[in-house]
C-alpha cells in the first residue's frame, strides 16, 4: 500500500514537473489583473474627467444667469433715468417757465402791438 501512495502523484507536483504547460493553458483563460486594472483606472479617470466638466459647465451656467440679473438691473435703473430725463426736458421746455425766467432774470417784457412786425 505503500508503494501505491508513492507512485501517485499530486496534480499540482505534476504541473510543476512537466514544466508548467497547464498553469500557462489556467493563465490564458483568466483575463490578466493588469489589464482590468488598467481598465477600472481609465474609467475612474474618464469619470472624474465628466465630473468635473459637468460642474465646470453648471458653473458658467451660473455665472451667465448672474451676469444676466445684473444687466436687467442695470437696464432698469437706465429706463428710470431716461424717464426721469424726459420729465425734466418737458419741465425745463415749458413755455411759461421760459417766460418766467425772460421776465425775471432778463427784465423782458410782451411787445406791445406796435412793437410787432409781420413780414411778407
């Protein structure tokens, strides 16, 4: 029984001792940890790389919607200044504070009838 036990061979002993072909035949059917590796790594990078295009584009998206609000205020303000404008020109065009003035400032006087010349 002996002599039975010695001749047999553990598989993995016999792997080794015929210079390692099914070890070899194990390794071509596993893909190779290096290659996932380096797969998960480039994904990992590609991901981040998204990320952070994505929060770079929502961030300008941001800051358009910001500079959009401050010249729709600016624009505000600019029509109440044009208004304010227009209502002073009215004020300063009127007729009786233009005659107003002529008699103040000015001593001026309405011409009489025979002071007026009507010419042809």
């Amino acid at each position: 029984m002996m002599a039975g036990a010695m001749n047999t061979v553990h598989p993995r002993t016999e792997n080794r001792r015929s210079g390692g072909q099914d070890s070899t035949r194990n390794r071509k059917l596993q893909p190779p940890r290096k290659t996932m590796t380096g797969l998960w790594i480039v994904l990992m990078v590609l991901f981040f790389v998204e990320a952070l295009f994505y929060a770079w584009c929502r961030v300008q998206c941001v800051n358009a919607g910001y500079g959009i609000d401050s010249e729709n205020r600016r624009h505000q303000e600019l029509l109440k200044e044009r208004n304010t404008l227009r209502i002073e020109l009215a004020r300063l065009k009127s007729p009786e504070r233009i005659e107003t003035i002529a008699r103040t400032r000015l001593g001026l006087v309405m011409p009489d009838a025979q002071q007026t010349m009507i010419l042809p």
